[in-house]
C-alpha cells in the first residue's frame, strides 16, 4: 500500500513539474492603481514624452502621470469618450462617441479648445506623425476623419464597414484600419487619403486589436474569433496565427522585445507572443490579468503594459439566466505589468 501511494505521489509530481503554467513567463504584476469614479472605459493612450497615461472613463479622460504614480488631472466634457491621444502642437485629441466630434484640448491646463465634427460615433483614434494628422474611426459613419494640426477636417475616408484600430507606417507612407465587419484590414495612401487595399485576415476575423512592426513589416492583428494573426504589412500575406483569450480588444507590439500582446476580456488574459524571421508566431506568455481587461497600453520606454479593469458582483440568485455581472461602483483600477517586475 505505502508502495502504491509513494508511485501516485512521484507520478503528480512529474506531472507537476512537466505541466505548463499559464502564468509563467516574463510579465509579472507590479501593482493596481485605483481610478475609481462611476462608468465604463475604454482605451488607454501611452504619452511618452511627457510620461502620462491617457485612460478614457465614462464621460471624461482621466490623465494619469507614469514618473509619479498620480492622477494629475482630468479632460471634462467627452461624451462616450472613446480614446485621448497626443499630436500636434502638445494638443491632446479625443474621441467622443455621443456627440459625433472630437475634442483638441490644450495639453497643459487640458481645457477644450474646440470640438470638431467627425461622421457617426468617432471610436479609436491615432496619430498619423509623418504628416502630423489625427484619424478618428467612426464606427457607424463606417469611415475615417482626417484632423489636421489646426483641428481642421481635411479628408473622410470611406471604409466600406465598422472600423476598429488603426496603426501606421511613416516610412511607406501607410495608415492600416481593421474593417471589423469586412474582417480585412484597409490600407489607405496617408498622402491622398484614399483606400488602396483590402486584405483579408482569414483564417482570423471580425477584428479589434492592431499593432505594426516597421522594421520587419509585420501586422499584429487580434481577431475575436480567439486568434492573433500575424500578416506581411507589405502585402497582406497571412504568415502566421497562435489562439488568444476571448473577448480581444487591444493588440500592441514592443520594437525592443520583439512582443506581440493582445489583451481578451473575455477570460482576462493576455497572450504574448513573439514572430521570428522565418515567418513563425509563437506564444512566450498567457498572462492572467482580470475578468474585463480588454483594453491596453505599453509604455515602449519601461516595457509595461497597463490595463483597465474593475471589480464585479455576480448576479442575484433570482436574477435571469443571461443576466450579466455588475460593476462594483468606484472599483475601477489599472492593472501595471512588467517585464521580470520592473
């Protein structure tokens, strides 16, 4: 009998030992900041020159300062803001998905300067730097509006379905826009502001997360049908695919480290991967993170990766069977990763 117990006992713990851990790998978790406040959030916008963190919450932007670990101000009057970036002339835009415009704000006292009118519900919005030029994506205008330093509207491009991200390339003068109904990716002339491609992301589809290495001209594309592809930004191959979480929202790529991440609500993780020369995408890391933190930031100076999440109360007992959890009022925080906890 001692026998029979000591061989089950080796045979757990080889299979211990030789079990993969999810959590393993290089990202661990630093700290959770509390945000608080009421609503929803979506995109986390990195600012790096001035070390800030822009996190669109609700009604508002919440400016969060990286070197000191502090909120230190606020941008009021976005509503259904969707996203804050920095452009131009230390103006901070912003992408408010009620009221079809988007706020310029001043970068220092984060007043609005003016509002500017964009096609229906303005959803991700980036920077365009080579031609210094904001694109918001507008969801149901199913287009994209091109904002000049000046706040000017000076191109709408149609995109032919729902956009979600968009990434660019300076260097082949290159914005690449996920069609999350068309599941292609868009590639719009950044000179003439006029769509040139489109490419499908089969086997991957109804896309969110996009990220862009220009060195080795690769896309990173976070699919929600649980995939990230990995596709040639100079002609729309797809080289590659490794299964992600559910729910993806957010694909970010690291020029230093080579990694790929896309953050999935869904089951709250977040899987890193990383492509070779050869055309190869592997997984180094699922990280578990929280149920809801699906968007994400990477702050490329310090290697870390900020996500928002809150806390939830499960439905009642007598509550209906497709009833969904509910957000603990003020829980909002941002989950810090870092590399080797740095």
């Amino acid at each position: 009998m001692r026998m029979r117990l000591a061989i089950a006992a080796l045979v757990l713990l080889v299979g211990a030992i030789g079990a993969p851990n999810a959590a393993d790998g290089p990202y661990q978790l630093i700290k959770e900041v509390q945000i608080g406040g009421d609503g929803g959030w979506d995109y986390l916008n990195i600012d790096g020159a001035a070390k800030r963190l822009y996190i669109s919450h609700a009604s508002k932007v919440v400016v969060y300062d990286l070197a000191t670990d502090k909120v230190i101000g606020e941008i009021a009057d976005t509503p259904g803001v969707h996203g804050a970036v920095i452009g131009p002339n230390g103006h901070i835009f912003t992408s408010n998905g009620r009221e079809n415009k988007a706020s310029m704000v001043d970068g220092k006292t984060f007043q609005t300067i003016a509002k500017i009118d964009t096609e229906g519900n303005p959803d991700f919005i980036m920077y365009e730097p080579k031609r210094k030029e904001i694109y918001t994506m507008n969801g149901t205008g199913k287009s994209a509006t091109v904002i000049n330093a000046d706040g000017k509207v000076i191109a709408t491009i149609p995109l032919g379905g729902k956009p979600e991200a968009g990434v660019s390339d300076p260097a082949a003068d290159r914005v690449y826009i996920n069609n999350e109904t068309a599941s292609t990716i868009v590639v719009v002339d950044a000179t003439k502001h006029e769509v040139v491609a489109n490419w499908p992301i089969a086997p991957g589809a109804t896309q969110a997360g996009l990220a862009i290495d220009v060195k080795n001209h690769r896309l990173f594309v976070g699919a929600r049908n649980s995939l990230m592809v990995m596709m040639d930004s100079t002609n729309g191959t797809v080289l590659a695919q490794v299964p992600i979480g559910a729910g993806v929202d957010a694909t970010v790529f690291d020029p230093v480290t080579g990694y790929a991440m896309s953050s999935s609500g869904g089951d709250g993780t977040t899987t890193i991967a990383k492509g070779d020369s050869s055309g190869k995408l592997t997984i180094v890391q699922s990280l578990k993170t929280a149920r809801g933190a699906r968007t994400m930031a990477l702050d490329p100076a310090t290697h870390r990766i900020y996500l928002a999440a809150a806390k939830y109360q499960d439905p009642a007992p007598d509550a209906p069977a497709n009833a969904r959890p509910v957000m603990v009022p003020g829980s909002m925080h941002v989950l810090v990763y870092g590399i080797d906890g740095k």
